[in-house]
C-alpha cells in the first residue's frame, strides 16, 4: 500500500518536471538533436536529381546536400562538435506522416508544398519550382497534350500529378487513359515497354529518368508546363523556432551564392554513381524563387 | 481522433462536395465529376472483377492439376501427366505472388509478344490464378487420397474406365471433402487481389494510396477500404457456405450431425 503510494508520487514528480521541460523548451527537435548528437533525415530512393541513392544505402543530391548545408549551420548554432546524420529513405506514401510523428526531423526529396499537407506538416523557404512536363518516346510524334487523345497516359500513384491530369482532362475535354506507376521507375517502365504513350510528371524526375535510361535519346520532354509547383524541404509542424532556423540557413547559403553552383553541379553536369547529365536548364522561376525567399503553397501559384 | 466521412462526397477534381453523393450510388442522379465514393465503388468493381476471373482460372486449373497427381502411375502417359502436375503445383507456389505478378507483366510479355495486347487486369488475374491453383491442386489432391482405396477398387470392379471412375466416384466425393479448405483459398483470392495495384489495376488499393494522397484523410480512406474488403470476402465465404449446405449427402463421408460427433 505504501509503495503504490510513493509510485503514485514519483509519478505526479514525474509529470510537473515533464510539464516544466515542456514549457522551456520551445523546439522539440532543436532539443532532440543537441541531445542525441544526432538528426534523421528523410531521403528519396530515386527522385533524380533531387534526392537518390548512390547505392551502399547512401544518399546525395539537391536537396539533400542542401539540407546538409542547413544541418552544419544548426549544429554551430546548437554548438555541437559532431553531427551525426541518419538517412530514412521515406516514399511519397509514408513521407507526411514520418514527419508528423517524428521519425524524420528534416525531408529533403521531391515533395511539393500545399495547402493540403501544409495542415500536417511544415515547408522550409522554397528552392526550387518545379514544372509538370510531359514525357514521350522521340519517334512518337507527340508535341502536345491535345494529341494525347484516346492515349494511355502514365503517372506515379501518390503525387500531385494524377489530380492535375484529372483536371487538365476535363478543362479541355481531352479523354485518355490514365495507368498508374507504383513509383517514378515504375511510371518510365510503362513507357519504356510501350505500355503508356506518355509520361507525366515533375520535369526533374522525367529528366532524371530519361538520363539514366538506356537509350537517352529515345525520349523527349515535349509540350507546354501543365503547373508549376514549389518543391520544398518538410520540417515538423508546430515547431517554428525549428523552421526559422532552417529558413536562416537557407538564407545564408542563397546569400553566399552558394545556389547558382548547386544548381550546375545537379542539374548540368555529369552526377554520380552513373555520371549521367539530367540537362535541365534553370528556370526563371526557380530563379525568382532564390531572389524572393518564401514559403507559399501551389495553390499561390495558381492564381498569378 | 474524429472522423470526417464527407470527404467520401467530395468530388475529385478539386475537392467540392458534390451534389448527389449517395443516389448517385444506385444510378439514381449522376454526378457531373466522380466523387470519391463513386471512385471507391468504381474500384471496389475492379477488386471483384480481378478476384472473380482469377478464382474461376485457379478453381479449373487446381481441379486439373490436383486430379492429375493422383492418376495411378500405370503408363507413361500418366507417368508425364503427374510429372507435369506435380511440376507445376512446385512452380508456382514456390515463387511470391507479387514477383510471379511482375513476371507475368513484364517479363513474359518481352517473349511472348501476343501477350503484350492483354490488359494488365488480364495478366494478373493469370499470374493471381495460377498460383492460386497450386494450392488448390494441393487441396483437391489431399481430397482423393481422403478417400477409402477400396472406392476405387470397386469402381474398376464395376468395369469404369479410369477417367469414368474420376468422374462418377472419385471427384463427387473428394470434392465435398474439400470445400471447406476452398472456402478460405477463396476468400483467399479476394485479400490477394490487392497486388493488382503493382501492376497499375486501379482497384481498392490503388484507390487508397491514391485518395490518402489527394485529400489527407487516409484513416477514413483506409477504413472503408478495409470494410470492403472484409465484406467481399465474407460474401464469398457465405456463399460457400451455401455450397456445402445444398451440396451435402446425408451420412455421406462429412457428417455435420452434432449426435454423430465425439
């Protein structure tokens, strides 16, 4: 009797200091990583050039190198000797709720910012706008999404793309065939084996995979920009002290110039592990991105 | 955790609730976009269709294959014909489903050209049937060998030829004694449909990890995607159940009678 009283006070102890650690802390994952020494950081397996794997579970590109930036800025800012990164490889499936609960501190893939997720999760400062391109074989005489009547259309299941061809479908009365791809190497294998006549998607996916295919001049990258969309970092919601000082990062890295060189190392010249070049122009509206940092949703895009 | 059910009468194009959201269900009003409860059903159809012809091709080819296994050893004709069963069942249970599904969509295709022109439902539903049919085989196998050996004997006494014993004696019992196990390969196939969505078959699957994307409500996606599924396989299993009801010879080797029970 008497010792499930003195549980019940260690308890009630254990609950106000708990209490009291809450309201001192205002980040929970500045704190997590000052503590742990370390941070997790979410990672595509294959969204070229964003974020990928160079194989032996290592991962690289834009975005990731990116938020390494930010990571060594935080770890002066914290005052730690050593920060060890863990890398998560996270799928356009599992990566909002990842963040929400906490097993990733930081997403650094290919994830568009909008209102949508922006309920669950946060999005650092916007570095790169992408444009939602079509994909065909070169030899197939498409030019435009008009002649992709009655063809079959390929996407990934679980992107913004499906919803936005859905709708570019209707607007223009074009009627195709929508097949959907469990993911990006999925959706150009469709296209590759002639099962899809067209591939929609992200221009720096479609890129990335026409790059390391095996014949890269068999496909182009063909017709008008179906949407523009900020691709962003993912930080946890409900911790601005966190974004704020990722976003200061950012800042400091687009101050330095770093960006102009980020871009012609991932985008123009030869990246590992295959040396393939993904040949995708920087685009004046990415540009405009780095000169006014922001973190609006699609939806803002839409409407100018 | 509260549940918002009313995304299921949002429409997909831009996430407005849409004017007829249950009447639309029965053909009643029709929705000018498709809601995601008309694509839920929609998919729902898919699920059916692909668990339906993969069940028919696994139940005809199981029959076949598990009858041959048991065929007496007495010439060399039934020596390949149970060489080639057996082979067979090892085959395609050995091998995952979802890798003999990738098989059949892109690698056989590659080879046997015709194939290329069949819709990937079709494909899989192939790969999902035959591989369905092993373990059939296996059952209806298990079902002979249940049987008594003297039946046989008094059917080649009775001057049957051996697929006229198989026909009138042998299978109308065995195949009593196996319903039960069919039962659940059944309900079986319904579950093992989900690998459809690899495959880019748009049913319930696909529908979930799709829609969960689109409107952020995946607890509810997810819910009803599961009720579904668990009502498609509890039909099947009812009608089963039927099956063996109306199916069943009174003290005939299955007794169901409680007083007959020890």
């Amino acid at each position: 009797m008497k010792s499930k009283k003195w549980a019940r006070g260690y308890l009630v102890a254990a609950t106000l200091l708990m209490g009291a650690l809450n309201a001192h802390s205002a980040s929970q994952t500045l704190d997590k990583i000052k503590s742990t020494g370390a941070v997790t950081m979410g990672v595509r397996e294959s969204s070229i050039p964003m974020s990928y794997t160079t194989g032996d579970s290592r991962f690289d590109g834009y975005h990731v190198e990116v938020c390494r930036m930010i990571l060594v800025d935080i770890k002066d800012k914290l005052g730690l000797s050593t920060l060890r990164i863990n890398y998560q490889p996270v799928t356009s499936q599992n990566r909002v709720p990842l963040v929400q609960n906490g097993t990733v501190d930081i997403e650094c893939g290919s994830t568009t910012n909008n209102a949508n997720r922006a309920k669950d999760v946060g999005f650092a400062n916007t570095l790169y706008i992408e444009e939602v391109r079509i994909a065909v074989k070169a030899n197939s005489g498409i030019n435009s999404i008009s002649q992709l009547a009655n063809k079959k259309v390929a996407t990934t299941t679980g992107t913004t793309s499906v919803q936005l061809l859905r709708k570019h479908e209707k607007a223009n009365g074009v009627n195709f065939d929508e097949v959907f791809g469990k993911d990006h190497a999925d959706s150009f294998l469709l296209l590759e084996s002639g099962r899809a006549d067209a591939f929609v998607m992200d221009g720096s996916i479609l890129a990335g995979n026409i790059a390391n295919s095996k014949n890269p001049k068999d496909y182009k990258i063909v017709g008008e920009v179906l949407a523009t969309e900020p691709i962003a970092i993912m930080v946890p919601k409900n911790d601005p002290e966190f974004k704020a000082a990722v976003n200061a990062a950012i800042a400091k890295i687009v101050a330095n110039g770093n960006m102009p060189k980020l871009w012609d190392k991932w985008f123009l010249k030869p990246i590992p592990p295959k040396n393939i070049v993904v040949g995708l122009e920087l685009s004046p509206a990415t540009k405009n991105a780095w000169a006014n940092l922001n973190d609006k949703p699609a939806e803002d895009y839409v409407k100018k | 955790m509260s549940l918002d059910l009313g995304v299921f009468c949002k429409n997909t194009l831009d996430g407005e609730v849409v004017e007829h959201c249950f009447s639309a269900l029965f053909g009643l009003a029709h929705n000018s976009d498709p809601s995601y409860l008309d694509w839920l059903m929609k998919a729902w159809v898919w699920t059916l269709s692909v668990a339906g012809l993969s069940l028919t091709i696994a139940l005809i080819l199981g029959l076949l294959m598990g009858t041959l296994r048991t065929l007496p050893s007495s010439s060399a004709l039934n020596k390949f014909l149970i060489w080639l069963s057996t082979s067979w069942v090892e085959l395609f249970r050995n091998i995952p489903i979802l890798v003999q599904v990738f098989i059949w969509y892109h690698v056989i295709p590659a080879f046997v050209l015709p194939l290329k022109a069949l819709p990937s439902y079709c494909l899989v539903s192939i790969a999902l049937g035959f591989f369905t049919s092993a373990r059939i085989a296996e059952q209806v196998r298990a079902g002979i060998q249940a049987l008594p050996s003297g039946q046989t004997a008094a059917a080649t006494a009775l001057g049957l030829t051996t697929a006229q014993s198989y026909r009138y004696v042998i299978l109308p019992m065995a195949l009593r004694i196996v319903i039960p196990p069919l039962t659940s390969e059944s309900m079986n196939v319904v579950k093992n449909s989900s690998v459809a969505f690899a495959v880019s078959v748009p049913e319930l699957t696909l529908f979930a990890m799709q829609a969960q994307e689109e409107t952020s409500k995946g607890v509810e996606i997810y819910l009803a995607v599961t009720l579904l599924y668990a009502l498609s396989a509890f039909a099947v299993n009812r009608i089963m159940n039927q099956i063996e009801k109306r199916s069943r010879v009174p003290g005939f080797i299955v007794s169901t009678d409680a007083s007959l029970a020890h």
